[in-house]
C-alpha cells in the first residue's frame, strides 16, 4: 500500500487527443469478444450459486447446531454467531452480484459483442434482475462519459458548486468526523435509490428529474420507449417476486436475507467504486472554456481494491481511466492496456492511481472534497 500523495493531475495539453493515445494501442484490444464475455457472465452466475448453496447447506445447518449447543443460556451469543455467518455470506454475494453488474454495465456500453441486439438483451436481462432500470441508466451513464468532469454537463457526483465569495465562508466551516461516517454510511446505503428516483448528485434541473420517466430532462424524446420498456423489466422482476410469494414458494423474509441485503451490499459498492473514480483532491473539473473529452476522461482515479475484489470486479475500479478514453474496450483488454499501453501514450503525471483501503480513501475524500469554485475555470475540490 504507497503513501498517500496530494499531487495534483497535470492538465493535459491540447496536444494530447484521442487519436494520439489510440494510435499507442493494437487494434486487437479493441475488439469484442461476446462468447468471452458471455463466459464472465456465466463465471459470476456460478459465483453466486456456489454461494447461495455454500451458505444453504453448510452454513446454515452449522448455524442451527451452534445455536443449540450454546442453548438459552448463552443465546446473545448464539446470536452474534448466526449475524456474523449470515454477513459472511451476505459481503461475498454482494462482491458476486457487483461482479455480474459489472458486465450488464460492459453491455450498456456496447463491449460484450459487436450486436447491439446481444448487448441490449444480456444487459437488460441481467440488470432487470438486479433492480436497474438498464437503458434509463445506460442513456445517463453514456452523458457521463461524454462530459466527465463537466461542471455543467456530467452527470453523475457532481460536486456543489459555489461562487468565490461562497468559498470564504465555506472553508471556515467543517464537519465533525462522526458526522462525516454518518454521511458516508448514508451514501451507502441511499445514494444509489436516491440517484435512481431523484436524480441525487446529478445536474439540477428546474423540474423533476429521475431514471423512470420518459419526460424527464435526463432524457430526449426519441428514448422514452426504450425508458419504458426499462420500467417494464423492473415490473416484470418484482411481479414474479410476488407471484412467488403468493404461490407460498417463498417468503418475504426469504427475498430478504437471500436478495436483498446482497443487494444492498452491491449498491454500495457500485457507489464507493464511482465516487472514488470520480471524487479526490487531485481530479480537476473543468468548465466549457476548459474542457476536451481527454481531459475529462483523464480526470478519473484508477483504485486498487486488492487482488481478490480486483478480480471480482472485473477490474472496473482500477482500468478506469481507458474505460473513459474508450468505453467500448472490453474490460479483459482494458486491464492489460493499463498495465502495458496506457504509461507509453500517456504521462504519468496525467495518470492518477491509489491502493490505499477503501475505507481510509473514502473518509479522505468526503473530508477534503466538499465543493469546486467553477468560475476559476479549471477547479480543484475544496473543504
């Protein structure tokens, strides 16, 4: 794990284009592959069984003989054994079930295969189960990467923007550090929903805006169609909850200790995994006057979650940035670009990257990265 450095990203010069960074890289990385994706796809469907029936045939049962060999006597801490069990199980699902949204992700932006029609049918599939509205997000991500780091056109963790006397008074303000883990806990575990349904850390509009609307400005008329038909996935999946429900094949606590807090444990990560792209003290955000496509898709840290969730993750956290230069690159090509191909076409003082844990770069960030002054043009966050 290195040290933590405050340096901040050289702004990449005019000079450096697309084209340029493109031409470093063979061509064949470009390339999709849908039966190797399809294969990721079915590695992280296998995960999540092997999971579920790990903790189905053994864990369970080894609960159940705890909690009777401890008997009444010492029932809290019977008690505390099946909670501590049962969030085994639930972070591991969680990392699979990121994993697989990972790879509904690669489709909504056309790296799976070459068809459009694979692509949209695996991500819609996948992402309906997983309770995301696939083309709604899809349109809004794709915004994303067109404006990153836009201060008026991004879309997503856009920081508050305040005027230069604003600034002053700001910085003589700060939160306390338990405010601060309270807010990130929030974060967790309702930014997601929050972005979904109001639009949360998005651009402000002046009238309602969210991903399930076909008249929200988030979108142009022409998208309403595929927008409904996202709401319709999400209905279909809950509908057959409730069918299950009802024909009594399971139960609304089953949905919960199986599904959704796994769920949850997905939400947050995808969350912590954008917000740490997207939000650090050495990322620049540009306004009109500033910004190129470059430098926007340049201004993105690549994290090192460890081997383990690396692996997991498909590598999303740390390839970022050429996912931004080159969001069609398959993620297994997208990883050994940034390890081979991205220091020859791109200097490392415009490359930012972090390997420090989780937790301490997310208290970092939230602390030191509270707003941006976008009148100076080209703006760092301060707190």
């Amino acid at each position: 794990m290195g040290p933590r450095t405050t340096t901040r990203q050289a702004i990449p010069p005019e000079s450096l284009t697309l084209k340029s960074i493109r031409d470093a890289i063979p061509k064949h990385y470009f390339e999709p592959n849908a039966a190797l994706s399809i294969y990721y796809i079915c590695r992280d469907l296998f995960q999540m069984v092997v999971t579920f029936a790990i903790m189905f045939y053994y864990g369970m049962p080894f609960v159940d003989k705890q909690m009777e060999t401890l008997g009444a006597d010492n029932y809290f801490l019977a008690l505390g054994l099946k909670f501590a069990v049962w969030n085994v199980y639930w972070y591991v699902q969680g990392l699979n079930c990121t994993g697989l949204w990972v790879m509904a992700h690669e489709c909504g932006h056309r790296a799976c295969s070459s068809s459009k029609m694979v692509n949209d049918c695996l991500g819609m599939v996948i992402h309906s189960i997983l309770l995301v509205p696939y083309h709604s997000w899809r349109i809004t991500h794709g915004t994303h990467h067109k404006y990153t780091n836009h201060v008026d056109q991004d879309t997503v963790f856009v920081p508050e923007k305040v005027s230069a006397q604003s600034a002053a008074i700001r910085e003589a303000l700060s939160e306390t550090p338990i405010a601060s883990w309270v807010n990130i806990i929030k974060m967790w575990t309702l930014g997601w929903p929050m972005h979904l349904f109001f639009n949360y850390t998005g651009q402000q509009h002046n009238r309602r805006a969210n991903h399930f609307e076909p008249s929200s400005p988030l979108f142009r008329p022409s998208e309403g169609g595929v927008v409904l038909l996202s709401d319709l996935g999400l209905m279909a999946v809950l509908g057959l909850a409730y069918a299950l429900v009802h024909k009594g094949l399971i139960t609304p606590y089953d949905i919960l200790i199986w599904y959704f807090v796994p769920y949850l444990w997905a939400n947050s990560w995808l969350v912590t995994i954008t917000y740490l792209h997207h939000t650090d003290l050495r990322v620049p955000h540009y306004n009109a006057d500033n910004w190129n496509f470059v430098r926007g898709a340049l201004a993105c840290v690549d994290r090192d979650y460890g081997v383990i969730r690396n692996w997991m993750f498909h590598y999303i956290n740390n390839s970022h940035v050429i996912h931004h230069l080159f969001s069609a690159m398959p993620f297994f090509h997208a990883i050994e670009v940034t390890d081979k191909y991205l220091p020859k076409a791109v200097p490392e003082e415009m490359h930012i990257t972090d390997d420090r844990s989780v937790l301490s770069m997310c208290f970092e960030s939230w602390r030191e990265c509270r707003y941006i002054v976008p009148s100076e043009g080209i703006s760092w966050f301060r707190k």
